[in-house]
C-alpha cells in the first residue's frame, strides 16, 4: 500500500510539470520510433526477399557473370556468358533439369497512347517451366521462338497487360518495346513475385531476338539452372563449373570468370548484407534513444533542484532515502514507458504510412521481437536516465534541504 502512495505521488508531480514531462517523454517516443519504422523496412525487405527465394525450390543454381578488374580495381562484370553455354551445359550435363539464359534492362513499352516503364526479360520457353509460370490467356513462347533472332513475340505480366489493355483483350495486339514493334503472345496469371522476378510487372522476349533487336549485347546477365534431383545440387554444380571452365578455357589455377551460386549462398549473402544495415540502423535509432535519455536525465535533475524543500520536508516527516529515490525512479520509469508505447504506435504508422504511399517499393513487417526490444531499451534507458538525478534526491540532507530557497 505504501508503495502505491509512492507510486501515486510520483505521477502527480508530473502532472504538476506537465509540458516538461510531455518534452523528455518526446525524445523518447521519437527513439523508439526511429527504431520501429527502420527496423519495419528493414524486416518487410528481408521477408520480401526470403519469400520470393522460397518460391523457386532448392534446387535451383544461379550462373552469373565474375567481376572484371582492372589494376585491382573492379571495373564491372565479365562480358563472357553466352547462349551457346547454356546448349553445352544441357548437352553435357546429366544432372541438368532444365536451363535458360536471362538477359534483362528496364523499357517502356508502348500500346498506342498508353505506357509503362518495366524490366523486360529475354529467355527462353525453359524459363517458365523453371518458375513454374501459369498463363491467363494465350500461351508463353515456343522453343522454336526462343532460339530465333527475329521472331517478335512477347509474353506480358499481369500488371503490364492491364496497365495497357485496360480489360480488353491482348492477345494478338501490337506493342512497342524500346522503339520495335512485337506482338502480344500470352498474358502470365497474377502471381507477384516468383524468384528473382516480379512476375506481374515483366515483359518475356525471345532471348536472341531481345539481345538482337532491344538490348544489342552479346552476353547473358544470368543462366538460371534446375537440377533433376535436390539431393545432388552440389554434384551438379561442380559438372557445371567443371563444364563452363572448360568452355571458356580458364587454365588451372586462374580465376574463373563466373560465379555460381545456390540459393543456401544467396541467402547467406543477403543475410549478411541485412544483417549489416541492421548494425547501422539500430545504432542510429540507439543515438536517438541515448539523446532522449539525456534529456530525461536533465529534466528529472531540474526536478530535483526545484524540489528541493519538498525532499527536505518528506524526509523531516519521516519518509526514508529509499523512498525518495523510489519515487524519483518512476517517475524516470513512467516516462520512458509511456514514451516507448508512443514510439511503438508512431513507428508503425510511420511505417504503414511509407508503405501506402511507396507500394511495392516499400514493403514492412514488424515481428514482435522488434516491439518488445525497443520497449525493454525505453525502459532501461529511462532507468539508468533516472539513478543518478534519484540518488541525488535521496542524498539530500534534510536541513540543508528546509533552508532551500
């Protein structure tokens, strides 16, 4: 019961200093909220991605180009993949499934007034059956409309079709692609994102007829291979690598020019890479709790010089050390907490917020790891805000304290 009058007390003297409580309880919400609403990107982007990993299966290697360096310095990527790999790869390599090349580069593509500016991907009839791709209308391209250099087929997504098209029907319209002319073969189902690729804003070429006729290059930006048998993905990848140095004639000892990779690599990678930004972003957001902790501390010692009679007559009407610096304790302890359940609400509408104004560039997620380790830092660096101005308080000799003018 005491404790509660303590407790009590404590939260009328902030109600008494009510604008300068409202001030220190700010810099803590606007910490919690710097660590909720990154930490919301940072985990939307990271889920975004495992998702689109998840849906390709674990037997699926990546072949992409090395970086090229010059004087030790990188320079780009190796201009060194082409077409005629992936044929050997399929020929010579039993444990292949299926293969397709990927080229890719952002266009417009055009139907009379209307336009929209999307990553346009050539390959092969492989690639769908790879990703498992499912058509609302129409059909996805022929081998023999994959291997040709003139054949101006495309396959749209969802979105593209119905950004276009507006409900009418596609199949068998003309588009412009950069400034060529192709002809609409199939619109893929709505399905987002599929791997690497967000199906529904893409636009599929002939891959020799999008080298030839849109981006004007020789080289593949990837070979995306499935192997017949999850099992064996790592004998597979070494007959890969095994096949493509020989092919592209890299002596024993050199260093390759590609990289391969499986999806447990990528992965790894990308975990570092987030785990990285996470480092800074929870150190930015840490500055910003560490701020709203200084200004709790200057506050609460301000609170205490002013009370300073008051201390003196609590402690002459036999209210112990103990008790002094409890009080001043919660009142340290009720304004982190309070500001730390702002901060949460803030930096999720914050979050919310971007994501609503940014769709499908942004995308959050807030696990409850998130919420409940910024609430425990709020409490914790309102407690150690709060020690020193307490224990002040508590030292306070009581005569001293009734002469206080």
């Amino acid at each position: 019961m005491f404790l509660i009058r303590l407790f009590i007390t404590a939260l009328r003297s902030l109600d008494t200093n009510f604008l300068r409580s409202v001030l220190a309880t700010l810099g803590v919400v606007i910490g919690v909220m710097s660590v909720i609403s990154a930490m919301s990107i940072l985990e939307g982007a990271r889920k975004d991605i495992l998702d689109k990993f998840q849906t390709l299966g674990s037997n699926v290697l990546f072949v992409m180009p090395a970086e090229k360096k010059l004087a030790g310095r990188i320079v780009g990527l190796a201009e060194t993949l082409r077409i005629n790999d992936v044929t050997t790869l399929k020929s010579e390599c039993p444990e292949i499934d299926l293969a397709a090349p990927v080229v890719f580069a952002p266009q417009i593509i055009k139907y009379f007034s209307k336009s929209v500016r999307v990553p346009v991907f050539g390959t092969t009839h492989d690639y769908a059956a790879l990703n498992g791709y499912k058509l609302d209308s129409g059909r996805f391209m022929s081998p023999e409309e994959s291997n040709a250099e003139n054949n101006a087929v495309a396959v749209l997504g969802y979105s593209v079709a119905d950004k276009l098209f507006s409900g009418m029907e596609p199949i068998g319209q003309p588009v412009k692609i950069g400034n060529k002319g192709f002809r609409v073969i199939g619109v893929l189902r709505k399905q987002g994102a599929v791997g690497m690729d967000d199906v529904d804003n893409s636009v599929f070429v002939p891959v020799r007829t999008g080298m030839k006729r849109i981006l004007r290059q020789r080289y593949l930006h990837r070979i995306v291979i499935k192997s017949r048998d999850p099992q064996r993905l790592n004998q597979c990848e070494q007959e890969v690598r095994k096949i493509l140095r020989r092919a592209h004639k890299v002596r024993a000892g050199e260093e390759e020019d590609f990289r391969i990779f499986n999806q447990q690599q990528m992965l790894t990678t990308f975990n570092e890479v987030t785990t990285i930004f996470a480092a800074v972003f929870y150190s930015i957001a840490g500055i910003s709790l560490v701020v709203g902790g200084i200004g709790i501390t200057n506050i609460m010692l301000v609170s205490v010089t002013e009370r300073t009679r008051e201390i003196g007559v609590r402690i002459a009407v036999g209210a112990r050390r103990g008790d002094i610096l409890f009080q001043f304790m919660v009142e340290a302890l009720v304004i982190s907490t309070v500001g730390g359940a702002g901060g949460v609400l803030m930096g999720l509408m914050f979050a919310s917020g971007l994501e609503a104004i940014m769709p499908g560039v942004i995308q959050t997620h807030t696990p409850p790891k998130v919420i409940v380790w910024a609430l425990t830092v709020a409490v914790v660096v309102g407690l150690a805000s709060g020690i020193y101005p307490a224990y002040k308080a508590s030292r306070k000799d009581p005569v001293e304290a009734l002469r206080y003018e």
